[in-house]
C-alpha cells in the first residue's frame, strides 16, 4: 500500500545503513511518518532481530513528557521475553518501577511506567544505558523533533546530543514538518546537533506514478478512475497525500456509483460539511483580527505579500503592526503556513470552508 518515493526510500536506507543520522524534514501531511514506516518495514525484512522504534514528539511540551514518551517507546522493546525485560529494567531503573500491563487491544503484555518530576536526566541516562546494553542494532525516529526546541527547560538539546553521539548501536530519524525550526537546530554552529545528520527533504509524489498507483485500486474494483478527475482531485491539493487519499478513500467507498467530477466535488462537500462545527469552534478560539486575516488568506488561497497596502485594505484589515503580530502567532500555531510561493491556510480543508462561506 506504498506509493512510489522509491529515491527517497533509497537515500534513508542507504543513509541508515551506513551509520549516518538523518533530518528529514517536510510539510505535515505529505507523507513523512508513512515514509518512516515503509523503511522500517524494510529494515525488518532485511534485519528480523533490528528494532525500529517510532515516537510522536508533536504534544510533547516538556523535557519531561519526553522523557515518558521516549522511554515508553523503547523499554521492552529489545527483549522478546516481557518478564526478563522487566527483571533488567529494574535492575537498571532506579529512579521508578515499572509494571507489566496486558495491551487492550493486542492481549500482549508491555512495560508501563510513570517517571516521577525532577527525575528526568537521570532517567533518560538510564533509557540510553539501556539501549547501549542491549547490544541490538536500534532505529529511532523522533518524529516533530523541533518540538524540543520549544520546552521551558534549557539545554535539552545539548543533554540529547551527549547521549546519543555515545550510542553507536544506534542510528536516528529526527524529522519533522517546520524546516526553519530543524534548520536552525542542526545548521547553526551554534546549536549542539550542528552538522550531526544527513539532511534530506522529501516533496509531493510525481502525479502519474501516484495516478498509476492509485487506479490500480480501482481497476480491482472493477472501476474506472478517469485520469481528469485525479488531475482535478492532485492539482487542487497540490500533491498533497494526505487530502489526496481522504478524497480518493471517499471515491473508492461510492461503489454504486461512476467516478466522474460531479462525485469528487460531492465528495469534498461532505467531508467541509461534516467537519464545520470543529471549523465553527476554531474560528471562535481567535480574536477577530485573527480571524480577519485567516479568511483573508483563504480568500487568496495563497497570499505573497501579507503585509501589503494593497492587500490589508482589500480584506480592511487592521494596522500593518497588528497584522503582522496576528501572522506571526497563527504560523506559531500553524493555522497558517508559509509556503514557498506564499501564505496559505495550512488545513487545505480548512481554508476550502473559509473560501466558500465567507
């Protein structure tokens, strides 16, 4: 079930294999975290006694929610027997017990734990001492990683880098969606992660390998997906994956039912509709100079020049100065986004609302 990006599966494993850690950085909803998961699913295949482990760091706000979901993630995971795991976790924890829980929704049991504040480094030591023990040839990707760069405690990244140069048993993915961020963290001589990784950036699926792939699907249904409409459905989203799929998942489901426009318009009309009260609520958790200036932009669909005369006076937005303070915290907060060709609202969903109701 994995489209293409066969030169960028190349880069990863090639990068992996050879002992280099990589930062790979892409838009949200392009396809990064289904990248990771493809090579990883090939690295198994390769390498059945590796282990591939994936953390979500996107709500992490804390060194300490870190620490919990990074050593959630790897405790277990590199004993096939839970109960001997447990009896070397303890043995090497000793800043909180761990418990054996029984997963609801595999029936397999796992290593529970809760990290007491304050207990943070030491326990992260830990975690690391425990990865360099096992001996066993480790993939971690960190997905969002710039969101360290955003907790209250200071030299979390300077911590992180010390342990990991040590840990040669090991290689990292930190990837993440806000390229600024992940520059600035491992492009800046400043910065401790400066030139630690291979960079590499990932961009929209080429539109026939990704028709071609897609059609297939279709075909088995003994259906017929007319190259118009993937146009149609590709070039509104601009190769988007994510949108791209909810669109075609809907197609798909229409069994009874020729694919044609009409029913990929109807299609994004259900899915607006059935999201307008989260779209109802958002609007109404911003100031309405904010608000203002988001259905601006999704007016524009994308906008060059926010800070324009000519554009502030056609939306009658504010003063320049206001303007410019509401842009910068809906990019902090990623309601909008800045593209290389111009602001636009992230959520292509979102911004497709605005434009058809205001």
């Amino acid at each position: 079930y994995f489209c293409d990006r066969k030169k960028e599966t190349e880069d990863l494993l090639d990068t992996l294999q050879n002992g280099r850690n990589i930062t790979l950085t892409s838009p949200r909803r392009l396809g990064k975290t289904g990248l990771i998961k493809h090579v990883y699913h090939l690295i198994r295949q390769e390498d059945p006694k590796a282990s591939v482990i994936y953390i979500d760091l996107y709500s992490t706000e804390s060194l300490h929610d870190f620490t919990q979901a990074f050593a959630s993630a790897v405790l277990g995971q590199l004993d096939s027997n839970p109960v001997k795991a447990m009896k070397k976790i303890v043995n090497l924890f000793k800043s909180f017990r761990p418990n054996l829980t029984v997963d609801q929704v595999t029936g397999q049991p796992k290593i529970g734990l809760d990290i007491a504040l304050g207990t943070e480094t030491s326990t992260l030591e830990q975690v690391f001492k425990y990865l360099k023990q096992s001996g066993k040839t480790c993939y971690i990707a960190f997905d969002e990683f710039q969101q360290v760069a955003c907790y209250p405690e200071k030299n979390v990244e300077a911590l992180l880098r010390t342990y990991i140069q040590d840990l040669h048993n090991a290689h990292f993915i930190f990837s993440g969606s806000r390229a600024h961020m992940l520059g600035e963290m491992f492009l800046s001589p400043k910065r401790p992660f400066y030139q630690s990784t291979s960079e590499i950036t990932i961009g929209v699926i080429d539109e026939h390998a990704y028709y071609e792939f897609a059609e297939s699907f279709f075909s088995a249904q003994g259906r017929s997906l007319p190259p118009e409409v993937f146009h149609y459905v590709y070039d509104l989203y601009e190769g988007y994956t994510w949108y791209i799929q909810m669109i075609l998942n809907r197609l798909y489901a229409k069994v009874s039912r020729p694919i044609d426009m009409d029913l990929a318009q109807e299609s994004i009309r259900e899915i607006l509709q059935e999201n307008e009260f989260y779209y109802q609520h958002l609007l109404q958790v911003y100031p309405r100079g904010q608000v203002k200036l988001i259905k601006a932009i999704a007016k524009e669909k994308k906008v060059k020049e926010p800070l324009s005369g000519a554009f502030i006076s056609r939306y009658g937005l504010t003063a320049t100065s206001s303007v410019k303070s509401a842009l910068s915290r809906m990019l902090d907060e990623e309601i909008i986004y800045r593209a290389p060709d111009g602001y636009m609202v992230y959520d292509r969903f979102f911004g497709q609302w605005l434009d058809a109701r205001f």
